[in-house]
C-alpha cells in the first residue's frame, strides 16, 4: 500500500485559502497528480488543503473526502514565557530535554504537561490514520501493522505540515518534534511512504519522498518560503525571509 501526502499551496492564512502563488503551485501539482495511480484521495477541511485537493485532483476523476482529523496539528504550549505551535519553537529551548527526541516520552517534558490539548490532538490524528489503514486491510500491532489484507492501493491525503509530521512520526516510530524541526516541506510538497512485508502478515512504512517540489522547479517555478525562517542570522529579522 502507498501514501501520498501532500501539503497545501502557498497559503493565504487571513482568509484560509491559497494566494495567486499558491494557486498556480496547486495548478502545476495538477499536472504531476495525473500521471500517479491514485485510488482515493481524503482531504483536510481547512480551506487552503481543500482548495488545494480540488485544483490537484483537477485532471483526475478523484473527489477528496473530507477527515475532520487532517486539520492542521494546532496545539500550541507555553515556553520560554510565549505561546507558539510546536515546530516554532528555537533550537535552544527543545534539544537541551532528550525526552523530546522519543516517540516514548516526548510528551513527558513539562511544558507539555502543562498543554491539555495536547493528547487529545494527538490521539484524535494518530487514531483516525489507524482507523484509514484498518479499512484498507492494516491494523496496528504494536509499532507495526498486522496484515488484515494485502492491499496495492494509493491513498492521497492533502494536508498541512504540522498533522502531516504526525502522522509521519507515527507510521515511523519516531517523536514528531524531530520531524517538526529537521525536515521542511515546501507548500504543495509531495511526501511518499508505501508499506514493506519483509515477514508475513507484518507490514510497517518506509519513507521514499519528503516534500518533493520537482512539479514546480522542473517548470521554472521556484519554491516557496513559506516552509522557513531566515537561512542566516544576519539577515536582521525574526521574520521568515526569502532571498
């Protein structure tokens, strides 16, 4: 079985949709999505991935369903004496804790105990992925997947990168504030993950593709920022800043 996911164009966060980039980003993703073998696709009800589904599955036959769960991971903790989501915090602040580097304790750190959403956000995403997989013939069996039915299927799922981290975190066996902090993924970044049966009956996910943006290099269009912050520290803002 394989996963696509795909994270939203260029976003327009004021009014939840895409900006003019973000829309001709979804428009050239339309071009690389009918070339893929997609069998269904399932979409975030927010409105930049859903804008972003509807113009990527354009040249398809395929209508997203909407999952509540894909909705971006919008948690966020009090630190260092500020409010941020979970993958703006500083370098200094998160590394110094190992806790946050396991998928076994990285909710035991103290800030987020003191964050009561947090869980409940995280189960609601990590359970509604394993109730997907369930119906497609996987069930998770400790840090795998029990085999229920073979399945060959392509699942695209149009998101944000936040959830997108967790889910990944999960299929993966990893803490999401690794991949929150050391990967980036472009707006319209494609990620890729199929399952492998090394033993019978025993499935588990490996990652081929993380944030590919070829769709919009290989026709001269250049990445978005939106994804990073200042590359070097003398650039003289916080803010996120393209060259």
């Amino acid at each position: 079985m394989r996963l696509i996911i795909i994270r939203h164009g260029d976003p327009d966060y004021e009014h939840d949709s895409l900006t003019e980039r973000g829309i001709k980003e979804a428009t050239l993703l339309a071009e690389r999505l009918k070339g893929e073998k997609i069998d269904r696709a399932y979409a975030s009800p927010l409105g930049r991935a859903a804008l972003t589904a509807k113009i990527g599955l354009s040249k398809t036959s395929l209508t997203p369903t909407t999952l509540a769960w894909l909705r971006e991971f919008d948690s966020t903790a009090i630190h260092e004496d500020q409010s941020d989501v979970t993958w703006d915090w500083l370098p200094s602040e998160w590394t110094k804790d190992p806790r946050f580097y396991s998928i076994d304790t990285w909710m035991e750190n103290d800030i987020f105990r003191n964050s009561p959403d947090l869980k409940p956000l995280y189960d609601e995403r990590i359970n509604g992925l394993d109730q997907l997989l369930l119906e497609n013939g996987y069930q998770r069996n400790g840090r795998n997947y029990a085999v229920v039915r073979e399945n060959r299927d392509t699942l695209v799922l149009f998101c944000h990168f936040g959830v997108m981290c967790v889910l990944l975190s999960h299929l993966i066996n990893c803490s999401p504030m690794v991949l929150w902090h050391g990967f980036v993924c472009q707006p319209t970044g494609v990620t890729i993950l199929s399952t492998e049966e090394r033993e019978k009956g025993i499935a588990s996910w490996r990652i081929s593709t993380f944030g590919d943006v070829s769709h919009l290099t290989m026709n001269g269009e250049k990445p978005s920022f939106a994804a990073r912050f200042r590359e070097t520290y003398g650039d003289g803002s916080d803010e996120r800043k393209e060259d």
